[in-house]
C-alpha cells in the first residue's frame, strides 16, 4: 500500500513552546489529510480535516488556534502544538488519502510535554 | 452517522487457538469497514477491509472478517494465535465510499498465552 511518513515518531518538550509535526504522503498525491489523537490505553479520536490549499474542518471541542493545521501541499500537512501543556502529551496520528483511495496512517508521534 | 462497537477490551487466547474480536456498526448508508492492528508506539496497519463486494474478506497474516447485514456484525477471526498477533486492533467504518473520516471502535487489546 500507499506510505504515509510522519515526523518526528517521538519529541519531549517544554511546557509553553511549541511542537511541529509532519506528515508526508510519499508515493501518491493526498488530497485529504486527517489528524487523530489518541490517549494512553483509548481509541483514536478525530482532530481535524484537511483538504489541500484549504482551511482545515476542526471536529468538536478542538481548539483551532492550540492545534494548527496547514496542508500547504499535495504531498505535507504539519500539526502544530501551539504553547505546549503537560495536558497535550498524547500520541498523535495522520492519516492520508488521495481522491479515490482509502486513507493510509503514519506512524505516529508521541509527544511528551513536561 | 456511523458508530462501531468492539465488545471486549482485552481478548486473550493461547497460541494455536481461534482468535475472534468482535465488532458490531451502526450506519445509515451502506458501509466501509476495516480492522486495524496497533503494536505499541506505532501507527495503524490495516488488516483487511470490506468495500461492499465479498462479504468474507480476507486480510494479512492469516485473518479474516466476514460482512453480516443481518447481524450488523464485522467480526475479525484467525484460526490459529500466534505470539506476534499480540497488539491492539480496531474496528473503523467509513461511509460515502470510504473516502470520508474513518470513526474507530475502542480497540481491543489481543494478549496471546504460551
């Protein structure tokens, strides 16, 4: 199948930075990106949708202007953890698809804010 | 809006026996089903996935899932556990042709005994 890179796999922060992560679609052209989080020992939950060259759809009780979301690209989409808090550690996932394909996930990122 | 729930959190089952994790969905519109395997600290590797062809479907590493309408049920199965099967899996469903945001079950974690 399709391989979707994300990067980095794991990042340790200080409370109040910010932390940007990638991810990289590298044999097709995604033309969604999804962005989930998933807490220790829980399901995968829905952040945000991105369509290439437009804003990114926020599911409920996520905060736009903490998570930002740019899908610049074909290929990139990068979440960004604005003004990091301990609360924010988590394992995020991106996941890819093109226009008429199922969606591929990365790897993950585990983040650690501390 | 679509739902899946996966009933049992924690499946264990000795090596060389039947591996069944269960899973029930919810949709208003024909649906896309996957299962998922989750190894600790990494992404999502997609098993198998039912597009609305075959209802037995046939996935990696020797597991399967068979499409019940009647049962609204998409229950993943192995015959024989092997120690690598040990990780987490999770039920997803998709509608509009599965190229919309995937809804995840809860996960079932699958521990294999000796």
């Amino acid at each position: 199948g399709a391989v979707v890179s994300q990067h980095p796999s794991w990042v340790i922060c200080k409370s109040g930075t910010s932390v940007k992560i990638e991810c990289r679609s590298l044999d097709f052209q995604a033309t969604t990106m999804f962005w989930y989080r998933q807490f220790p020992k829980q399901s995968l939950m829905l952040m945000a949708t991105s369509n290439e060259g437009s804003k990114a759809t926020y599911e409920q009780g996520v905060e736009k202007d903490k998570f930002l979301i740019n899908h610049a690209s074909l290929t990139l989409s990068t979440l960004t953890v604005t003004s990091a808090h301990p609360e924010d550690s988590s394992f995020y996932i991106c996941s890819a698809r093109g226009p008429v394909s199922e969606a591929f996930f990365g790897q993950g990122t585990r983040l650690t804010v501390v | 809006a679509q739902s899946v729930t996966q009933l049992g959190s924690h499946v264990s089952v000795s090596e060389g026996a039947l591996v069944l994790l269960r899973c029930n969905y919810s949709s208003s519109v024909p649906p896309y089903l996957f299962w998922y395997v989750q190894y600790p600290n990494q992404g999502l590797q997609l098993l198998l996935k039912y597009t609305s062809a075959a209802t037995l479907v046939k996935g990696i590493n020797g597991f399967e899932a068979e499409f019940k309408k009647s049962e609204t049920s998409f229950h993943l199965t192995k015959p024989s556990a092997h120690m690598s099967d040990a990780a987490e899996y999770f039920c997803a469903v998709s509608d509009k042709g599965g190229y919309q945001k995937v809804t995840f079950g809860t996960g079932t974690k699958l521990q294999v005994i000796p």
